[in-house]
C-alpha cells in the first residue's frame, strides 16, 4: 500500500502537467478563418462604430423636424398710454415641416448605408490582409522547403567534389542556389511574421494564431452571381435622393411664413380685454433665393452624373473581376490535374537520371528549378483568386 501511494504522488502530478500542456497547447494553436477574422474586425473597427454613432445621431434628428422657432417676447405701448407685454410665435409654410422631414430621414437612410458600407470595406481590407498572410505562409513552407532541398544538393556537391567527381563550377553552382533558397526564404519569412503581427494585433488574437492553409475548401466554379449591389452605388443613389429632397425643401422655404401674437391686456375702455395680432412673412428678398435654388438644383444634376459614372465604374470592375475569377479558376483545375504532377514527376526522372550519371549536377538542378516553379506559380494564382473572390464578395454585398 505504502508502494502505490508513492506512486500516486508522483503520477497524479506528472498527469496534471500533461493535461495543462495540451489545453495550453491548444490555445496557443488558435486557428483563424477568414470568415472569422472578418467578423472579428467588423466588431473592434473604430470606423464602424463611428458610423454607427453618425447613424445614431441622425435618428435622433428626425425628431427635429418639426421643430418651432423660439417666441419673442414684447414690450409693447399699443397707443403710446400705457406698455404691456406680449409673446409672438413664427411659423413655417406648413408643407416646409413634412420636406424638412423628409430630408431629414433621406440623411438618416444615407448614414445608414454608409455605416453597411464601412462594415463591407472593412471586411474587404481586412480579408484582403489575411489572403496576403495566407499566401505568405504558403510561400514560405514553399521556400523552405527549397532551402533544404537545396542544403541536401549543396552538401553532396562538396562531397563529390572532394571525391573528385564534379568539378569546381558545379559545386559553386550548387552553393550558390543553396544561398539564393536562403535568402528568399529568409525575406518572406520576414514579411509573413510582419503581417502576422499586424493582422494578429489588430484583431486581437493570440500570438500563437495560425491561419487556414491557402486555398482550404475552395470551390473552384464559375462566379454563379450575376448581379451586383455596390455600396458605392447605394450611396450615389442616397445623395440623389438627399440632394432632391433638399431642392425641395428650399423651394417650400421660399413659400410664405406666419406668425401669430397677443397682448396681455387692452385699454380700460376697449371691448377686448387681450389683443391678438396676426400676419404673414413674404419672401422679397428673391435674389439670394433664387442662387440658392439654381445651386441647389445643379447640386442635384451632379449627384445625378456622379451616379451615373459610379454605376458604369462598378460594373466595368464587376464584369473584369467575373471573367479574371473565371480563368483563374480554369488555370488552377489545369494546374491541380496536370501541370504540379507533371513537375513532381520531372523533378523524380531528373534525380534519377542524375544519380545514373545520365546528366550533369548543373543540368540536374536547373531541371529542379524549372519544375518547382510551377508550384510557385500555383501558390500564386490561388492568391490572385482568393483576392478576386473578395472583391467580388465586396462588390456584390456577400458577408
């Protein structure tokens, strides 16, 4: 018995240790997608939650519509005998109150739309920053994977050439591209780890975050959607919307006002002991009316053309980003069946052959080069298609 709590003492400790290593472990490994490094961005971007309080702001407006002006209060000596005090309220042309309404939702609508769009290019940036983190990552496995490649070649080719089996060019040759792989593993490594931090410190994540492999789950179609919904285009068609309402509003202004008052007491022999009064405000002052309405109206012709030019803009970036997907998509199924298992069997025939002696060590490695460049060309292509995918998910309006 004695024994076996002994035993006890030392295994329970070496079980805890175990299992707050792999939990431990497992936080640190935390994976991110890119839906949800999106998500995640959408949620801390300050300049969302800046559009949101503009959107905030503008509801609370609404309420001012129909607003009145402050009265005036008088002192007033109606027939020079005595003074007493009265009040006075202006009013608006009663049409004034509904446009200035209307307006004031137009700015309400169009905060909101812009708070949408500031949520969709956040995400877009954002998602464009992980595709980059992504390709970077696969670079630099890519890279790496070259520098030992080549570690290997480099140092049979001092052994050969201290055998007396190749010559001085060959192994320098060797050396140098053991170098090159080097250095350039060396400077993606550097940027994906600058990314990484910047991608990591911003969305707030753990330092042990590690993304989804480049191109995981991929669906390797054709772009199904034909239609588009640009936050550009929504917001060109909200200050159209504004700009008319505005145009309306400030020809109602123009329109007469009123204004009605009282006195708080009469003259002793008057049959009235409150004296009210009543008018109207006519707009003379047509001049600077009328600028204001010519300006206002040339306003609304431009948002109208601005429109315009954003709609062909949109479509034009829609109609190239479809057809460049749609290559890349064949490009990659080409690459996927055909191209990377050709290069992989190329570069087996080529060791092959140069183990038999059937080709030099330089023609050897220059026929391995060659062949890899096809994976990295494919790395690349998923890259350009995951980033097309984003601009259309963008220019579509698809979370």
């Amino acid at each position: 018995m004695k024994r076996n709590s002994e035993a006890s003492k030392v295994l329970w400790p070496l079980c805890f240790v175990a299992f707050t290593s792999f939990f431990s472990v497992q936080t640190f490994s935390q994976v991110i997608t890119l839906s949800e490094a999106k998500l995640k961005a959408e949620q801390s971007s300050a300049l969302v939650q800046s559009a949101l309080l503009e959107l905030e702001s503008n509801r609370e407006m609404e309420g001012t519509a129909f607003n009145l002006y402050q009265p005036q209060l008088l002192l007033q000596a109606p027939t020079g005998n005595f003074y007493t005090i009265g009040v006075q309220q202006n009013f608006d042309f009663p049409s004034v109150y509904s446009a200035r309404k209307s307006v004031l939702k137009s700015e309400t609508d169009r905060s909101e739309i812009e708070a949408e769009s500031t949520k969709r290019e956040v995400r877009y940036k954002i998602g464009d920053l992980y595709i980059h983190w992504q390709t970077l990552e696969s670079l630099s496995d890519y890279y790496g994977k070259q520098q030992n490649d080549f570690l290997e070649i480099r140092n049979a080719a001092v052994r050969s050439f201290e055998a007396g089996e190749i010559d001085l060019l060959e192994k320098s040759f060797a050396e140098l591209k053991y170098l090159e792989a080097t250095r350039i593993f060396g400077a993606h490594k550097s940027q994906r780890d600058a990314v990484k931090r910047s991608l990591v410190g911003y969305l707030g994540l753990l330092e042990g975050a590690v993304c989804d492999t480049l191109g995981k789950n991929m669906q390797l179609v054709a772009w199904s959607t034909n239609a588009w919904r640009s936050a550009l285009v929504e917001l060109a068609m909200a200050d159209v919307k504004l700009s008319e309402g505005k145009f309306k509003l400030l020809k109602r202004q123009n329109l007469p006002g009123f204004f009605v008052g009282y006195m708080n007491q009469g003259e002793r022999s008057s049959a009235f002991e409150n004296r009210l009064n009543a008018g109207v405000s006519i707009p003379l002052w047509f001049w600077h009316t009328g600028a204001s309405k010519r300006s206002a109206k040339l306003i609304l012709e431009k948002s109208q053309r601005d429109l315009e030019a954003v709609q062909i803009e949109v479509n034009q970036q829609f109609q190239i980003a479809t057809g460049r997907h749609d290559a890349l998509v064949q490009s990659i199924l080409m690459m996927k069946g055909e191209s990377l298992p050709l290069a992989s069997q190329l570069i087996n025939n080529a060791g092959r052959m140069y183990e038999a002696g059937e080709i030099s060590l330089s023609e050897y490695i220059r026929m391995r080069s060659d062949a890899a460049q096809t994976e990295l060309s494919y790395i690349q292509q998923l890259q350009e298609l995951l980033q097309t995918q984003n601009q259309l998910q963008f220019i579509t309006a698809i979370q």
